[in-house]
C-alpha cells in the first residue's frame, strides 16, 4: 500500500466521565486537571469531563445518555427549555472541541469509558481510520500481555455517529471491564492509564516525524445487537445470559451455542451465523434493550503513514 501523509497532531481533548459512573475515565481526568497537564511534547492536551452532572451524582446520565447525542440532527435542534441536560451539554462540548465536521474541529478526541462485560480494552471508532489502526497497534506491541481490540461501530455515515468523540478529526473511544459501574479497580484504571500515555506517546512520535510502517490488525466489525427474552406483554425479562456465554465476549459463538438461561430452567440457544459477542451483559444496556452486540471478525490492512511536511 503507498504511503501516506497527514497533518501533525495539534490539539487533543481526553474526556472522561461522558458517562458519569464510568470512573476510570473521571478519575484519569481528574488527575490530569490536577497535574495542570494541558502540554505534552508537540501536543496541547485538553482533559475535559463530559458530564459533570452526571458524574456529581454517579449516575450514567441525568436525562438521557449523553453518548448518543452528538448526531449532526441532535446537534442543529434548537434548545428549548424542555431540552435534555445531556442536549444541552452535547451543544456546548460540540462547540468547545468541534464544531463536529469543521476544519476547526479538535485533530483527536480520545473518550474513556467502562463497561461491566469482560472486554478487556477496546478501542471503539466509527469508521476505519489509518491514524487510529496505526495508534491500536503501537498499543498492543507495547502493552503485549493486555488484550486490546478493535470495535468498529460501523455506523453508516459521520452524520449518523452519534458519540462525543465524533465531534473530533480522528475520534476514538477506549472501553475498558469488567468493572462495576459506580466502583474503581487498580487492575482497570492501570490499564486504562497506560493506554492513554502510550496514545499521547505515539501521537509525539507521529509528528516527530517516526514512520510507521504499514501492518494488519483484526477488527471487529458491529452487525448486529440481540435482547433478552422477554413477555411480549409486559417486556418484562424472562431469561438471563447462560453460564456459558458470560464473560466470554470476543470468542466465536456459534449457531446452537447457548445464550440465555430462563428463570424456569431452560436453555435459549443462539440460531444465527457464526459471529463474535462483545458488550456481554453491560449494565447499561439493558434499557437499551440489549444482551449482547454481534461482530464480524475482520483483518484489515493499513499503510506506512507519516506526518506530511507543511
Ligand atoms: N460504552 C460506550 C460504547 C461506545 C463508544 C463509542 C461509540 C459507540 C459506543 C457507549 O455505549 O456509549
Ligand atoms: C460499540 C457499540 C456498537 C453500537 C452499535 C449500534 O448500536 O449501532
Ligand atoms: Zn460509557
């Protein structure tokens, strides 16, 4: 694959707390506000928290979820006095690091996040973006015992992604369980510190003028979520996930594996295509109406990039 240039990193936000009882982000923030840390090499790094509302309260969100406000359509209605909290929050953080799709938008939003699966850390993004695939890579050769994946949310197009790190040129969130929302691990928080240092520490190499030299990484493409059994009257759960799936996000599930466990004692057994879950069970899905999400499992390659000389 030829090379390729890009301009250098300038201005980057590391965001915390978008989802306010998700506290390695708050906390990783928290300390970077308290170490006046806004300069780091080449880069000016801004560590903003998302929902100071929500995390004052340790809650995911006040009036809705703050992650998925930042679609071009939520960000152009108008406010009113009946708008949302989160609404109004995601107008003030799209002018503060975007304006969403504008050449004045921040170059990089990085936005931290936990979750209750047993995922590991993931690096979240929206579309395939050789400068993020390159950063996922440099991670996972310097944090080699960790297991560090790649979701692509696969949404369908940059008016349609709806999280705050959308706003950005290059956006990517990190996700890092199982952790229980509302509650800290030394084991979680390390993790999800070094990433971050090593993504600043590649974003200073990058525009110091490293070559990166082209490579594969497997990525995990979203297509689609499933629910859990309920009745069809009341919504009601009538099931949870099976013994055999929970906490084994990423390995392949296949048609006739089992899903979920009834309250009565049966067994659900999965009858779609072989594919990959992940977000297993997630506290905060289930009002969302989702057991699991889906993928597909894909090796993509990417080429030698380095910053291009203005
Ligand atoms: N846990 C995050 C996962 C996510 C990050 C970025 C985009 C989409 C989803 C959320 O539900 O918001
Ligand atoms: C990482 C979560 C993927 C969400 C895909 C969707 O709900 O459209
Ligand atoms: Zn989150």
């Amino acid at each position: 694959m030829d090379h390729v240039f890009f301009p250098a990193f300038s201005r980057v936000a590391i965001s915390g707390g978008t989802h306010g009882n998700e506290l390695s982000g708050v906390h990783i923030v928290r300390e970077m506000q308290k170490h006046n840390v806004n300069q780091m090499g080449s880069l000016s790094v801004c560590p903003i928290l998302s929902n100071p509302r929500s995390i004052e309260v340790c809650r995911r969100y006040i009036d809705t979820d703050l992650n998925r406000c930042f679609t071009d359509a939520l960000l152009s209605t108008p406010l009113t006095d009946s708008s949302s909290c989160e609404l109004r929050r995601a107008h003030e953080l799209n002018a503060l690091l975007g304006p969403k799709g504008s050449d004045r938008a921040m170059d990089l939003v990085c936005d931290l996040h936990n979750t209750t699966s047993n995922m590991g850390l993931c690096f979240i993004i929206d579309f395939l973006d050789w400068i993020l695939l390159h950063m996922v890579k440099y991670v996972q050769i310097k944090m080699p015992t960790a297991p560090i994946r790649v979701i692509n949310t696969n949404v369908a197009s940059k008016s349609l992604s709806y999280s705050v790190d959308s706003v950005a040129k290059h956006g990517f969130a990190i996700e890092v369980g199982p952790q229980p929302h509302g509650v800290l691990r030394a084991d979680i928080y390390n993790m999800m510190k070094e990433a971050v240092d090593h993504t600043l520490d590649w974003l200073n190499k990058f525009n110091a003028g490293t070559t990166f030299e082209g490579d594969k990484v497997e990525v995990f493409v979203w297509e689609k979520s499933v629910d859990y059994p309920r009745d069809p009257e009341t919504s009601q759960l009538t099931a949870v996930i099976h013994p055999k799936l929970q906490d084994n996000d990423f390995k392949l599930l296949q048609h006739g594996n089992p899903i979920f466990k009834t309250f009565t004692g049966e067994t659900v057994n999965y009858e779609g295509e072989d594919l990959y879950p992940f977000f297993i069970n997630e506290c905060a899905y289930y009002e969302k109406r989702i057991a699991f999400h889906l993928a597909k499992k894909e090796t993509i390659a990417f080429p030698p990039i380095s910053v291009k000389k203005e």
